[in-house]
C-alpha cells in the first residue's frame, strides 16, 4: 500500500494549496497593490496609468480566484468563468475612461 | 486452460468494438472529471455570480458617470482618503489569507486550528470597518453625504452595498468559526465550509476592483 497524503484526499476531491503557496500569493497581492498605488500617486501619463493599475487587478483577481478560493483544481469552465470576469471588466473599464 | 472461440460472430465483434472505443472515450474524461472539483455549493456559486454581475453594473456605471462629469469625479476622489482605501485593501486581503489558511486546515482536520483562523480573519476584517466608518464620519462632518453630487451619490452607494457583504461574511465567518470549536465539521462534508470561505474571498475579489476604481485612477 502507498504512503497517503497528509491531507487524506481521495481522487474525487481536489487539492488545496501548500501554507508557502498561501503566503506567496498574499505577498504578490500585496506588492500589486502597492504597485497600483505608487502608479496612481507619481503617474501624470493617464494612458499609462490607467491600464496599469487595471492590469494589477487582473493580477490580483486571478491569484484569489485560482489560489484562495481553489479554482485551479476546479472544473475549467468554473475557473475561467471567474477569469474572464477579472480580465473582461478592468478591459471594459479601461475602455470606458481611455477612448 | 480455456481456448478461443474458432469462430466469433459479426454481432459480437461489433461488440467487442463498441467496448474499446466506449472505454477509450470514457477513460480520459471520468480522470478528468475526477481530478477536478468545484469547491463549495453550487448554489453559493450562482450567488456569487449573481453578486459579481450586479458589482460589475455599479463599476461600469462609476466609470460612465466618471467620463461626463470629469471635474467633479476628480474633486470628489481628492476629498477621500487613499490611505484609508490603502489600508482596506491590506485588511481584507489579509483576511482572505487567513480563511484559505483556515479551509487548508479544515481539510487536516485540524479543527481547533481552524477556528483560530477564522477568529484572526474576523478581527483583521474589523480594520476593514472601523476604517470604513471613520472615512464615512469623516465625510459627514465635512458636511459630505449621498446627496451632495454623483460623485458622492455612487461612491456612498458602492461603498456601502460592499460595507453589507463585509458584514454578512462576518456573520457567516462567525457561524463557521463555531461550528468549528465545537467540532461539528468532523467527518462533514466540506461543502459548507467551502461556500462560507469562496463568498469571504469573493467580497475580497469586489474591493480589489473597487479600490483602484474609487481610490487610485
């Protein structure tokens, strides 16, 4: 019999992400947002810095969608219904404040 | 030792036939579909996407109303605090980190574990209120409220829906983080649990929007 998995998972159940993927992902969220802020703040070019910070927020919607709410292990339909919503609206967004 | 049939009929061969290619087909997708789980209720998942789409609405109508009354949206974004938006962010953010530590260990059983986690992500989403409250009464005692223009119209309105999903994840939050104590989830499904953490990390999903919306551009 093989070694089992601390996390007792059988094949029917998905796989959640390790404490070191958590925190990773926290940080990148954390380092996007003070990314966007620094943007807004010392940004004159709004062409520039609207698609930027827009672009943090698909960043930061695909690591909660994928990572903290386990998308990533979920049926593909599911995970790019979450997807296309992070990446679709800051587009449309952009869209609206530079044409 | 048995011996094979001399003779085998088009009608079993054809059956034969079906089989392989039945199993050849069906192989790869049951791995497929069993590796693969959505996580929470699928119910909780159409209320997600419910909320989601009526959000969309409110951000897609800040940023119309935005580009016909340019001058007012900039007047109204400087009289917020970006520290405050700033500060927000990290909370919930922070939060949402401790509910997915929380459901990694729901699923080691981890019961005790689980509820501490859980507390420490309702007492950092406490930042998020009271630094909303104060920005609120800060406003308020500028002589600021929803009537004042569009700017402030949407921005108490938006703002404020959110401040109510913050709220009912809490409540939600709270009811997990018992259940837990007590040791209630033991040998349960994780279903529950799952849909309780997807709805907190979802109200964390709309402030990210939000934030830079209101706050940054």
């Amino acid at each position: 019999m093989g070694k089992q998995s601390p996390l007792n998972l059988n094949k029917t159940e998905y796989r959640v992400h390790t404490k070191k993927q958590l925190l990773f992902s926290w940080l990148l969220l954390l380092l996007c947002t003070l990314i966007s802020v620094v943007i807004g703040e010392f940004s004159f070019d709004k062409n520039l810095m609207i698609p930027a910070a827009l672009f943090m927020v698909f960043l930061k919607g695909q690591q909660i969608s994928d990572i903290f709410m386990e998308l990533k292990n979920a049926p593909k339909n599911w995970r790019f219904l979450l997807l296309y919503y992070v990446f679709i609206l800051p587009a449309v967004i952009a869209a609206i404040y530079l044409f | 030792m048995q011996t094979q049939p001399s003779f085998i009929s088009p009608e079993a061969l054809k059956e034969e036939v079906i089989v392989i290619k039945d199993s050849a087909q069906t192989k790869p997708l049951l791995k497929k579909f069993k590796d693969k789980k959505l996580p929470g209720d699928l119910a909780m998942w159409f209320f997600i996407l419910a909320e989601l789409t009526a959000f969309a609405a409110f951000f897609i109508g800040f940023a119309v109303a935005e580009q016909l009354n340019v001058d007012m949206f900039i007047t109204g974004k400087a009289k917020l605090h970006p520290i405050a938006g700033l500060i927000n962010t990290v909370a919930l953010i922070t939060s949402s980190l401790f509910v997915a530590l929380a459901l990694r260990a729901f699923h080691l059983k981890k019961q005790r574990e689980v509820a501490w986690l859980l507390i420490i992500a309702q007492l950092i989403a406490v930042i998020y209120l009271v630094v909303k409250v104060w920005e609120y009464q800060f406003l308020f005692a500028a002589g600021i409220d929803i009537e004042t223009n569009t700017f402030f119209t949407l921005y108490f309105l938006i703002t404020a829906f959110h401040f109510m999903h913050v709220l009912l994840g809490m409540v939600i939050l709270m009811l997990m983080t018992i259940k837990a104590y007590k040791g209630r989830y033991l040998n349960k499904s994780a279903s529950g649990f799952e849909s309780g953490a997807c709805y907190w990390h979802m109200v964390d999903l709309l402030w990210i929007i939000l934030f830079p919306l209101i706050y940054v551009i």
